[in-house]
C-alpha cells in the first residue's frame, strides 16, 4: 500500500491506463475489461485491473492536472512497478483542422507549469513519447483505418485563462491541442526510465466553440481506449 494507492502487491499490472477522471477509470474497466477487480477508491480516484485479450491491464484515475497526476505516476512506479503509463484523456483544440472527437497523440508536450523549471535552471526540457509505444498505436491506427493527428500538445496549469486569446500563439507553433497532465507524464516517465505515450481525444475546440457534454467525455470516446490497448 503506498501513500494514495490501496492496492496490495501485485494487484497493479505493469500496464496502466491513466484517465484523469476516476468514473472513466470506471467505465473503462467495465467496458473493456474482463473481470475487473477494484483495487484502490483512496479519495474517490477508483483504480481497476483486469485482462484485455488475454493480458493483464489496469486503469488508475489521476485527477486534474500535473501535480496530481505526477502522485498518481510515482506511486504506480516506485511502489507497484508500472512499466507502461499511457495516458487517455480529453484536450481543447488549437487548430481549425483539428475537430471534435478527433484522435491526438502526443508526440511530445510543451508546458506553461513550472514543473521542469525546478529541475533544469534556465533551460527547457522537452518531454516526449516513448517510441515503441507510439509506433504501436500508430500502426495500430493505420492498419484499422483510424485517422489519428500526431504532434505537439500543450499541458496548462491553466484550465480558465485571462487572456482567452493566448491559445493563439501556441497553435502559430504547431500545438495541435491543449490538455492538462502529459509533460509531466513524459518526464516522470523519462526520469525512471519507463514507457509513456498519451492518447487523446478532442472534447472541444477553441476555435470553433464546439464541446462535448461531461457524460460524452465520460464514456464515449471508445476509439481512444482501443488503440490503448492495442499497445498491450
């Protein structure tokens, strides 16, 4: 048992899928899985394994955000031997072209947090994906006709700015979308040597004004968790 996870050794796969909201940790294991057991509801962030075609998964809800989400990335690491992290979640569209419900995987994660400035005085780290994992989902996608984009992404500290405008500047660089957690997946991930990858689908558009409802975040965006899982 760590700080924030219930789980007793060996209750945790070495592959686990991080939604930041504990009920799509729910739906996932209840949709995807076979025989899913609970195995931690440690303030309400619901944890869940099973097997998925015949190998071992588990899913953890993470919270919003990096701080919250790092918690969640080193217990699973340090105290349950996580291997494989992939992030499934929803972001805000940059670019006219990409649309709601499109898929984005991150190939890398820019970031307003001052989480890496502790770490790297006066210079910018740039967290990226593991490319094992990123060419599985992506050959994954190719071979069953899913359109995916891939690219930049940028994790916020920020979920409501001042300045509604300053998305602007971002995608002028070729940040495809913003989300909340995946620079600091992919530098946690880095430090220990592990795999990360973060899938996401667009649940609204900046530039359109377009969103989807919280039940669709919640529980629709099943293409997602397939090619998450496909990485298994």
């Amino acid at each position: 048992m760590s700080t924030h996870i219930e789980a007793k050794p060996g209750e945790i796969a070495e592959t686990v899928l991080l939604p930041g909201d504990p009920m799509r940790a729910k739906w996932i294991a209840e949709t995807f899985f076979e025989n899913p057991k609970l195995y931690n509801d440690v303030r309400g962030m619901l944890g869940y394994t099973g097997e998925y075609k015949g190998k071992r998964v588990s899913v953890q809800g993470t919270g919003m955000g990096i701080p919250s989400c790092l918690i969640y990335c080193h217990e699973l690491i340090n105290d349950y031997g996580a291997k494989n992290l992939i992030r499934v979640g929803s972001a805000g569209s940059y670019k006219k072209e990409v649309k709601i419900r499109d898929i984005v995987i991150a190939m890398s994660a820019s970031s307003n947090s001052g989480i890496n400035n502790s770490r790297f005085i006066n210079a910018d780290y740039a967290p990226t994906a593991n490319f094992d994992l990123f060419m599985k989902a992506a050959t994954y996608a190719k071979a069953n006709n899913i359109a995916i984009k891939a690219g930049n992404v940028l994790s916020s500290d920020e979920f409501y700015e001042d300045d509604f405008d300053s998305y602007k500047k971002w995608a002028e660089f070729g940040v495809l979308c913003v989300e909340m957690e995946t620079a600091g997946l992919y530098t946690i991930a880095a430090k220990h040597n592990i795999k990360a990858l973060s899938i996401l689908t667009i649940s609204d558009s900046l530039v359109t004004n377009e969103h989807t409802s919280a039940d669709e975040r919640e529980s629709t965006f099943n293409t997602m968790i397939e090619i998450a899982l496909s990485t298994l």
